[in-house]
C-alpha cells in the first residue's frame, strides 16, 4: 500500500469515516499493490458465511433487544433487591447482580446504563449511599456481564480467533463471578462504612418477585442446560445455534404474549413493537457483518504477507518470558479497550494477537477470557473508556468527575484481571470438567 494511499485511509478515520470504509480500503490496497487475485477473498468469505455459528450473532443480540425494550430491568431489579437488599450494602450488590445479568443477555454496557442506571442511581441515593459511589458502581458494572454466555462478544471472538464456542463459554464462568465478588465485596465494605438503608427481608415478596420474573429468571438456564445439559444427570440437547433460536422464540413469547410488554404492531413511537425491536437489533447485527466481512480481507492480507510472524520476531528479540508478555498484552488490550468498541476490537485485533500468543503457550481459551476481561475493564479505562462518557451523559456529570468516581472500581477490577491473566486454572477449570471437548 502506497504512503499516500495509507496517509488518505489515515485521514478519513479521523475526520471519522466508518470503520469498514478504512478496513476495507486498506484491504483492497494492500491486495492490489501485492497484485493477489481477489477470488481468494471470495473464498474466505463463503468460510465466513457457512459458519454454522454465525446466526448465533442476529438471534442472540434480537434475544438481547427484546429484554432491554419491556420492563425486564424492573422485575430483575426487583428480584434482585428483595433477595439481596438485607445485606449491608446490600443495594450495591443489587446494581452488581441485575447490571451483569441485563449486560449478558444485551452484550452492550451503554444499554445496561442507561436502562438499569436512571432506575437504580435514585435508590442508591435515596438509601445514603454515597454520590460518588453510586455513580461509579453504575458506571462499572455496565460491562460486568461480558463473561458470562451466551455474551455475543464471546460468540464473535470464538468466530474470529477459530475458538471453541462452547469451552468460552464456561470458561467465562468463574472469571466473571470473580469481578461479581469483587465488587460486591467493596459494595458490602462501603455499606457497612456509610450505614446505608437495608431492606428488611420479607419471604412473601421474595416470592412474589420471583414469581412475577420467573420466565426472564429462566433465560440462561434455558440456554445453558440446553447447550450442555446437567453434569451427571443429562447431556446437551441442543447445538449454541439451535439455543440460540430456542431462546429468541422464547423471550418472544414471554416479552409480547405473557408480559406483553412489547406489542406485535403500535403506531405510537413511544411503545416498543416487535418490527421496532427487530430493526434496532438488525442494525447492529448489519454494523457488526460488515465490518467482519471487510476486516477479514485485512486480515487474510496481515497472514498472507506473515505480518503477525514479523511482529513475533520482534517481539522476541526483546521479550523472552511469558509472563513480561502477558503485562504488555494486557497494557495493550487496555488501551484498546478504551479507544474502540468491543465488537470492533474483536475483529481487528484478535487475529493479530492469537499466533503471537500461541508462541508463548497461551491457552487458546484463556486468551479469550483475558481478551475480554481486558475489553470489559478497557470501558472504564480513561481517558476515552466508553462507559465513561456514556455514564457522563445519562447523569449529566462532567466526565472528568466520572474518572474520580470510577478510579477505586477500576483498581479493583484491574487487580482482579491481573489475578485471572495469571492464573489460567481460573479460565480451563471448568472447562477441563464441563465442556472438555
């Protein structure tokens, strides 16, 4: 590619231009300046097409759009609340919870803020907690629940880095309840420290909460047990595309016939219909291919010209263990996650690092999780990590005073990272007793 092509594609990123707009130019350039025949490209693509993981993408995230448009958040908040609002700081714990289980399902933060945060940022003050607090623990439990399936960045990258789909998916368990504890824990330190409000524990409402979210309670068992059965008990019946139909039929009938939150048809723009839900979710599924299709001709020129192998090299020639590797790859994922979206971090980045990390023993699977760990941390990174800004304004704060409050939760979530980076049992215990295959 000629340094003018390059200073041009340089250029219209930053006036702004698309993300695929820049890949794909880049792509096409580097193709034609190498004089390889495109029907190549043609060939990778029909890959990408057949995957029989890639309609896992389209229903997941229409899955996920159908939660955040009915009233979901208030019947998970509620359940949340009456099971768990006894505690001290048991509230925090509340927002912790109801914030990774509405992030999974959704697999966007800024959803998760701006539908669980203007609900809970109220409670949390009305109940003493501190300002300060509450806004940061909104803001860093937006993207708590990337870990945990059926995320759709986890599908993308098991698409992406040619991983195994299922072991992702119970790899992320045990890291994802640790940044759960994590926080949690310094929920309940800062109750006991600011003797906030707790909510008397009351068996009728317990149930009742329960009761009245039951079919949204049951999402995950659906697709979990589904997908890999009960240990002991039962095998999987179904493959992660089959769930992934399974659990967008379901959350249909549940959202516009039992709850009917979502109408099938409304002239008012106010009222979530399911075409509205559809179309939202198609956008981004739209965003989403586009960029993969046009990444992955970069990509194929990066392999084809061995640049992921030149990078190698010199890294080697001044890094020599495994663990100075994963510090830099974790510095790295951080300033990536907090300069690009997930989605599109995933699709650029990841075919670029695995063979790098492949060198230097890194678990496949474990890569995955540090990956997204990194991502899920990279929001709330400044000076650009996105929840940062989103958080800024949902609440209508200056961002820089969103850096101070998000500052100890990114502390935290940074040492919790450091523990599962070097810590592959973490990552591959369940995998090596669930899903071993």
């Amino acid at each position: 590619m000629s340094a003018l092509v390059g200073l041009l594609l340089l250029a219209l990123a930053l006036l702004g231009a698309p993300l695929f707009v820049v890949l794909g130019g880049a792509g096409m350039a580097n193709f034609s300046s190498a004089g390889t025949d495109l029907v190549v490209l043609a060939e990778e693509h029909y890959k990408l097409a057949t995957n029989p993981h890639l309609i896992t993408i389209p229903l997941f995230t229409f899955a996920g759009f159908l939660m955040a448009e009915s009233k979901a958040a208030d019947r998970l908040v509620r359940v949340s609340r009456a099971l768990l609002g006894w505690l001290p700081g048991g509230l925090g714990i509340v927002v912790v919870v109801s914030c990774a289980f509405f992030t999974t399902f959704t697999g966007a933060s800024g959803v998760t803020i701006i539908a669980l945060g203007g609900l809970l940022y109220p409670i949390l003050t009305s109940e003493r907690y501190p300002d300060r607090f509450s806004l940061g623990l909104i803001t860093s439990s937006g993207s708590i629940g990337l870990l945990f399936p059926p995320s759709l960045p986890i599908i993308l990258y098991g698409i992406v880095g040619r991983t195994s789909i299922d072991q992702l998916f119970v790899a992320g368990i045990v890291p994802g309840m640790l940044f759960l504890v994590v926080l949690g824990g310094f929920s309940l330190v800062m109750g006991r420290r600011h003797d906030v409000v707790r909510t008397p524990f009351d068996l009728r409402e317990a149930l009742r909460a329960t009761w009245a979210a039951k079919w949204e309670l049951l999402v995950p068992v659906v697709v979990i047990v589904g997908i890999y059965g009960v240990p002991g008990v039962t095998q999987g019946l179904v493959t992660i595309a089959e769930a992934s139909a399974v659990c967008a039929i379901y959350l249909v009938i549940i959202e516009v016939f039992v709850y009917r939150d979502i109408k099938l048809w409304s002239r008012d723009p106010e009222v979530p219909d399911l075409y509205k839900v559809i179309r939202e979710s198609m956008v981004l599924v739209g965003s989403i291919m586009i960029i993969l299709g046009v990444a992955l001709g970069l990509t194929n020129y990066l392999v084809q010209e061995e640049v992921p192998m030149k990078i190698l090299a010199a890294i080697q020639g001044h890094i020599e263990s495994r663990t100075t590797f994963l510090l830099l790859l974790t510095v790295f994922l951080l300033i990536v996650g907090c300069l690009m979206d997930i989605f599109s971090a995933i699709i650029v980045v990841v075919p670029l690092i695995t063979p790098i990390a492949a060198q230097y023993d890194v678990h496949p699977v474990h890569l995955g999780i540090i990956f997204l760990a990194n991502l899920e941390i990279g929001y709330l990174t400044p000076p650009v990590g996105l929840n940062l800004f989103i958080s800024s304004l949902a609440f209508d704060r200056p961002v820089v005073q969103l850096y101070r409050m998000a500052l100890p939760f990114l502390l935290l979530m940074l040492a919790a990272l450091l523990l599962i980076t070097f810590n592959e049992s973490l990552s591959l215990w369940l995998v090596e007793r669930w899903a071993p295959g």
